[in-house]
C-alpha cells in the first residue's frame, strides 16, 4: 500500500512537472508574440516617418548683363562678269572695313570669311532655267566678336547708311551672351532651395508638422529671357536679343516631415 501511494505521489510530481512546463512554454508564445508585435509596431511607426515628406519647388531670378557680342555683317557685289562682280563686292569690303576701324573695332576682334559665289542663269518664256549666264553675286560676311557690347549695339544700328554710298550691306542682329553661366548656376541653386524651404516650412507650420531633412533636390534648366518675360520651354530658354537678361532657376526639394 505504502508503494502505490509513492508511485501515485511521484506521478502527480510528473503531471505537475508537465502543467509547468506547459505553462512556460505558453507565456514564453505570449511573451514572444508581444516582444515580436511590438518590434513590428515600432519598425512599422519607424517606417511611417521615414515615408512622410513633402515636395515644393522654389525659385530665383537674378538679372545679368550680357558680356560678349557676336555681330555678322554681309556685303554683297553684283555684275555680269564675275571681275565686275568682285570690284564692286572688294569696294563694299573696305567700306565696311573703314567704318568697323572708325567706330572702334581692333583688327583682333573682326573676322573676314571667305568670298561665296552665286552663278545667275537666264530662264525661258516658261520660266525654266537656261544654261545662259546673265551674271554674278559675290558676298563675304564679317565676323565681330567683342566684350564691348554697347559699342555693337550702337554699329549695328549705324552700318546700314553705308547703303546710301551703294554699299550692298546686311546687318545682322547681334547675338549678346553671358559667359559666367557656370558659377551663377551654383549661387542660384542655392538660392532656389533656401526658397523652397522657406515654401515647405510655411506648409508645414500650417499643418501642424516640423519639417525635417533635405531628401532631395533637383535643378530644372534654366529660363535666359529677356527682362519681365514671362517665357519658358522644358529644353530651357536663351535669348540673344537683349543686352540685359533675367535668368531664373527652379530646384524642386523633397524635405522630411514629422507631426508636431
């Protein structure tokens, strides 16, 4: 009797060794699952910021003044021989020459092309052309390129009186650049972004958000136009027309957000 009462003891020992065991091995699920669930959680919160964020473009116009001129001038000679043709063409030239020296223009800064030739031919009752030659069009064309822009403003409005002397003369429109693009390109990105955050922290106080981090920013190209246009293009716009010119940059920023 004694015995069975020991067997019976030890396996009550054993049942309870199991109920215990069972029961670490379920809180140790629960404890694992809340552990596991709030990882989750956090990394999902973590996630969350990582995603809000908010775009804004910002932008900057500065005005600059052209720093070199590129002028052609055409002088063309006509006559029926093509020695006729070049008398009157080489009279234009050093016409032209005279006044560009007059008017200030060093022999470095202007060019001289080559003499191109145009063959006239008669045409028929029908309007055909013939393979008869009624004469010659000779033409060279001057090239000035010089940092004095308002001395080619000035010539190119002047050249044209040569006419009255019978000087077959064209003037082309001057074509005015800026030559320090590159650096004003760093100083105006700069520029636009600080417009850009300014834009973004003003949305974002009004929505209750502290703005965070720059994540991104990208430069547009840049609008050369003349002054107070409003003109743009997606390939990016140079005007050549005007001595003064406004250049503006647009960066698009992507900043981080939090909630307040």
């Amino acid at each position: 009797m004694e015995y069975r009462v020991r067997i019976q003891f030890a396996s009550a020992v054993v049942v309870c060794a199991i109920v215990v065991i069972a029961l670490g091995v379920a809180a140790s699920v629960v404890t694992s699952t809340y552990i596991a669930a709030d990882a989750y959680t956090g990394r999902s919160e973590f996630d969350h910021r990582q995603t809000q964020s908010i775009t804004v473009k910002g932008s900057t116009r500065r005005r600059v003044r052209s720093d070199r001129a590129v002028w052609s001038i055409v002088v063309r000679g006509e006559g029926e021989s093509l020695v006729a043709a070049f008398e009157v063409l080489d009279s234009g030239v050093e016409r032209v020459r005279e006044f560009l020296t007059k008017n200030g223009f060093p022999s470095n800064q202007v060019g001289l092309g080559a003499i191109s030739t145009t063959t006239r031919f008669a045409r028929d009752e029908k309007g055909n052309r013939t393979d008869e030659v009624t004469g010659y069009a000779l033409q060279r064309k001057f090239g000035v390129t010089t940092a004095d822009v308002n001395l080619v403003a000035k010539a190119a409005g002047r050249v044209t009186q040569l006419i009255k002397e019978g000087v077959f003369v064209i003037s082309q429109s001057p074509k005015y650049t800026y030559t320090k693009l590159a650096p004003l390109k760093i100083d105006l990105m700069a520029a636009a972004s600080s417009d850009a955050r300014s834009r973004a922290e003003k949305i974002a106080l009004s929505t209750q958000c502290n703005l965070g981090e720059l994540r991104e920013a990208r430069m547009g190209v840049l609008q050369i136009t003349a002054p107070h246009s409003t003109e743009v293009s997606s390939y990016g716009m140079y005007d050549t027309y005007t001595i003064e010119k406004d250049v503006r940059a647009v960066v698009t920023a992507t900043f981080g957000i939090e909630a307040q």
